[in-house]
C-alpha cells in the first residue's frame, strides 16, 4: 500500500510563470532542489535548469528583462515576507542585488520595467512601516523617484502605456476596495490621478494596455456579483464592459492581437479568448485551475501553469495550432498505480435560505467512511479542485477517508455578497455554516459521523479551532497549522501595510476588543478535549508563532493531547520542501491514527 511520500510531487511550483521575449524559455518558481529557486525550461521542452542556489531564501515575483539576457525576480528569507529585489543573467550567472534599504515588503509591477527597459517599477513600505509607495528606479544611474499614496491606501504599480506615459497602479484598501490610478511619468510631480472613483468603492484589478495606449483592461464588479473585463480608455474617459460571464474573471493577458482570460466556473477554470474582438475556439486544456498564464509575443503561444485534483501543478503549453502538451513532470509515482479521486462539487443547506457549494471526496472503496471537514485559509479564498496539500487529500482517501472541503461565507468564486457576508463576523455566519456542512454529513450514506476530524490553516486554522470549541460534536481530532487562536492579538500584530484591509475585514483591535474576543477560539479553550496537531512557522509575520502559543499553552495547562511542532526556518506556510513533506505527512499519519487507529 503506497505511503503518504509515495503520493508528493517530485517538486511543487509557485504560481509564477514568465515568457522570455523571444518566447523559447519559460522562467518559474520551484522547490524541486529544496527550496523555492528560479528556474528555466524551453518551450520546445527538455531538462529544466536551475539558475539560483539560494540559503534559507526563497523565490516569489519573476519577470524577463526586456532585452531577454537576464531576469529579475525577488526573495524573501525563512518566510519572512521581507522580499528584497536580485537581478540573475540567464545562464544562471552575476547574481545580484538591485534593492537597497532596510528589509521590506517589495513588490514588483505585474510588468515592471518601462517600455524600453530604463526603469524598473515597483511598490514598497521602506519610507513608512504602514505604507506601501511606488518607487521608480533608473537602471543606468540608479536614482528613483516616488509616488506616495493617498491616506489609508496602498499602492501597487502594475503596467506601463506603451507610449510610456502612463503608470497604471492599483490602490488598496481591503481584498473588496481596490482603486485604480494612472501616474502621469511625463509629469516632474508624478501626478496620480483615482480613475475609478466615479464608479464608487468597489473591486477594480488592473489589465493588460492596448498596443495604441489609448486604453487599458480592467478587472471589475462595477456590473454586478461577479467580476467581468472591463475597457477604460483615457481620452475621453470612458469604462465599458466587454464580458458577460456568470462567474468570477480570474487572470487576464494580451498579446498582438490576442486578448485571452480565465473564468472562475464554480472552481473549475474556462480559458477563453478573443482576436480584434471575435471569439477564438481555444484547444481543450486539462480541467482544473489555472493558476498563471502567459502569451508569447506574436499570441500564437499561451503558457499555463495548471493544477488538477489527479495530477499535481504543472506548467504547460497550448499551442494554438497543435492543441496543449505538459513542459513539466511533477507526477509521484503512486499516481501509476492508483486511481485518484475527482471531487463531487456539491451544495448544501445553510441558514437564512442559503446553499454553500463544497468539493467532497469519497474514497473508491466502499464505506462508511470517517472523515475530515477541511477548511481554506483566507478567508477570501476558495477550495478548488486542486492536488490539495501535496497529496494529502488523496493520500487519506486511498487509506479509506472521505473528505468534505466547504466555501463558507466569506470564499470567494460565489460573488461578492456571499465574500463579504464574513467581514467584521469571524467566527460567526462563516462557524454556523460550518454546523450546517456536518449536518449535512449525517445525511450522506457511507459516511461515518462518529468519526469526525477538522483542519486548516491560516483563517482554516482559525475556523478548525472554533469548531473544536464551540460546535458540540464529537471530534475524533483536530489540525491547526498557523491558525489565529485570539483575534484581538491577531489584529495587533498584522503587517503594517495591513492595518486598513484587517479593520475592515476582521476589526479593529481597539474598538473592537469585546467583540473580537467573544468570537476567539482561545476564549471558549476549556471546552476542547480533543487531540490536536498544531503546527507554526517561527517567522510567520502573518499568523504570529505568539497565535498557537496561546492555544496550546492553554490546552496543556489542562492535560489536553495537543502536539506542537514549530518550525524554526518557516513563516506562514512552507518554503522548505523538506518541512512539507514533514509536516503534512505528519498531519496524515495524525488523521489515521486517530481516525481509522491505525
């Protein structure tokens, strides 16, 4: 019987795919040598080749320079989040630094050179902790100028015109209250002016310009639940809407006279695309989630990075003539001997009329079956159908374990009432729809209630450890891995720059406190007598290591089975591959063993 190792992908990709200009070479993030370093591989296919060798670092934001002889990318440490900026040359030689200061939160354009490849864009929180600007680097002398935001908003730098005037940036201030802005760079003030505030607060995501520059895309809900594509064209301004798609546009990119887009379609993604405005019948490409995408030049060429809930994320090729094949091959050889699961997409009953769409896995052989009620982070995020945790997901369904992966209030994909209904309600409408999926359990044939764990981390691990404390059924055993404990200490320590998006979101520490601490699950502590499995990064400059000290001092203080492993050269989630496979095998053998007594 295959082991849970047996079913890890020989490495695991970033979401971070980069088109070299002459379109021969794909540049991506990989963690196949340990940690994530930046590789390469030709789009003709054959053996990657790995160009950095970095110590404790880890590679987040890659893009080709413009003349295709180098790259640039950035890198954090132990998960730190402190990216600083590197330049590499394309065989893998002259490693350098571009970024100087102090250790910040650096984020590159989405296209972060200008036209012609003078300045390099990108955003930072270097002059003031709580403030993300937009410098604008000379790459000859090394001067920059800056753009200062707007009180209570934070930049990020997107695109340049391809005239070069204009720098179109987003303005944030929470997940749901995005701005766009255009910065005048022939202007010596660097003027900025909000595009979209005639349209109100809403959900406005930058595009991709048109070759004239007379316009750019956009990614809106100004026209409803959903997001659709948009067009701004700067003289006269003007928005207009170009998709009608029922769900949420995802990633959007242009090419020659290629315009191509992704559709959220109930977690699956539908790629589509359009030439001088008529529609292009695309080839099939894996059913999925497409989690990057790139054009080659001339658009004849699309790259993919796709995750599917058999086969692990991968970088592919569609060729608009010949139909789509893999670059990568990331596969774990179980993957040759079993049959791995396809989840049913499901929706179940919540209150006040509302039905929660949930992926749920049922192992092939027969039941009844325990099960794990499995929780995404985010919150504003979705479970998918996606090779979930390196395998873990299939590894318990091949040892006889069903798995139920809900998008409660507050996932994103179902619009955006249902996403906000968690906004200042953390441990309320999100743990009551929570109650509902396990009543829902109890209906289904083949399942085994009384056999019942919970997981997740980040806001899953929040949301485990309110079930534990404050739903009453009977937990077989539970899994915190950076999940917040305590609200209140969770919002005093948010990163600077998240200080507008976290009062909104979650509350505001202060003004909040009474509330906040009637939802933390460290407030309802003395009701858990499960065994729980906590797991944290040191570093974790989003989740605080102090979050699971709480809980799991609290819970010993009581005798309470609780495991405790924190992880010295990590912050929220994993960039060591070695400490992935550790943890999440550990979280797989502390499932069966408490679900199956194996």
């Amino acid at each position: 019987m295959p082991d849970y190792l047996d079913l890890v992908p020989t490495e695991r990709l970033r979401a971070q795919i980069a088109l070299s200009p002459d379109a021969e070479t794909v540049a991506y993030s990989s963690n196949a040598a340990g940690t994530f370093d930046l590789w390469t591989i030709p789009v003709v296919g054959g053996p990657p080749r790995r160009l950095t060798c970095l110590q404790g670092q880890a590679v987040r934001q890659i893009a080709w320079w413009p003349d295709g002889e180098s790259l640039v990318f950035t890198a954090d440490r132990n998960g730190d989040e402190q990216y600083r900026i590197y330049r590499i040359d394309a065989d893998g030689h002259n490693l350098t630094e571009l970024s100087t200061g102090p250790d910040c939160q650096r984020i590159l354009a989405d296209d972060p050179f200008s036209p012609g490849g003078h300045h390099l864009l990108y955003a930072a929180n270097d002059r003031d902790r709580t403030v993300q600007d937009i410098l604008i680097r000379h790459l000859t002398d090394g001067t920059e100028r800056r753009v200062i935001p707007p009180d209570e908003i934070n930049y990020t730098p997107a695109r340049t015109s391809p005239d070069g005037r204009w720098l179109l940036a987003a303005g944030f201030r929470s997940n749901t209250d995005i701005a766009l802005y255009l910065i005048d760079l022939t202007d010596a003030d660097l003027k900025a002016t909000c595009v979209t505030s005639e349209y109100g607060s809403g959900y406005f995501v930058p595009g991709p310009w048109t070759q004239d520059s007379a316009a750019f895309h956009l990614c809106t809900d100004a026209w409803g639940e959903f997001t659709s594509i948009g067009r701004y064209t700067v003289n006269p301004a003007c928005m207009t809407r170009i998709t009608q798609d029922d769900w949420d546009v995802e990633h959007i990119e242009a090419a020659g006279d290629l315009f191509v887009w992704s559709v959220n379609h109930g977690g699956h993604s539908v790629l589509r695309a359009r030439r001088k405005g008529t529609d292009v019948e695309l080839p099939d490409v894996p059913q999925g989630v497409i989690d990057a995408i790139a054009l080659s030049p001339d658009g004849h060429r699309i790259v993919l990075e796709i995750d599917t809930a058999t086969r692990p994320s991968e970088i592919g090729v569609l060729d608009l003539a010949t139909g789509f094949r893999y670059l990568t091959d990331v596969r774990p050889p179980a993957l040759q001997v079993i049959d791995p699961v396809e989840p049913d997409l499901i929706t179940y009953p919540a209150s006040n009329g509302r039905r929660v769409h949930a992926l749920l896995y049922r192992p092939h052989a027969p039941g009844p079956h325990p099960v794990v009620l499995s929780v995404h982070g985010g919150p504003e995020a979705q479970e998918r159908p996606e090779y979930a945790y390196a395998g873990l997901y299939q590894y318990l369904l091949h040892r006889g374990i069903a798995v139920l992966a809900p998008n409660i209030a507050g996932s994103t994909g179902y619009g955006l009432t249902h996403q906000k209904l968690i906004y200042r309600d953390w441990g309320g409408i999100d743990l009551d729809d929570l109650d509902h999926a396990i009543r829902h359990l109890h209906t289904l044939p083949g399942i085994d209630v009384n056999r019942l764990a919970v997981m997740g981390g980040s806001y899953g691990g929040f949301a485990a450890l309110s079930c534990l404390s404050r739903l009453p059924y009977r937990w077989a055993a539970g899994v915190s891995f950076c999940g917040p404990s305590n609200l209140v200490t969770l919002a005093q320590a948010c990163p600077p720059t998240w200080r507008p998006t976290v009062d909104a979101v979650l509350g505001n520490p202060d003004a909040d406190a009474e509330h906040l601490t009637r939802r933390s699950p460290i407030t309802y502590a003395d009701t858990i007598t499960t065994p729980l499995l906590v797991i944290q990064g040191a570093h974790d400059p989003r989740v605080p290591k102090d979050e699971s000290d709480q809980i799991v001092a609290k819970l010993r203080t009581r005798g309470i089975d609780v495991r405790y492993d924190i992880y010295s050269d990590e912050g929220h989630g994993f960039t060591n591959r070695a400490n992935e496979i550790k943890a999440y095998g550990d979280i797989a053998q502390f499932l069966l063993a408490h679900l199956t007594g194996e």
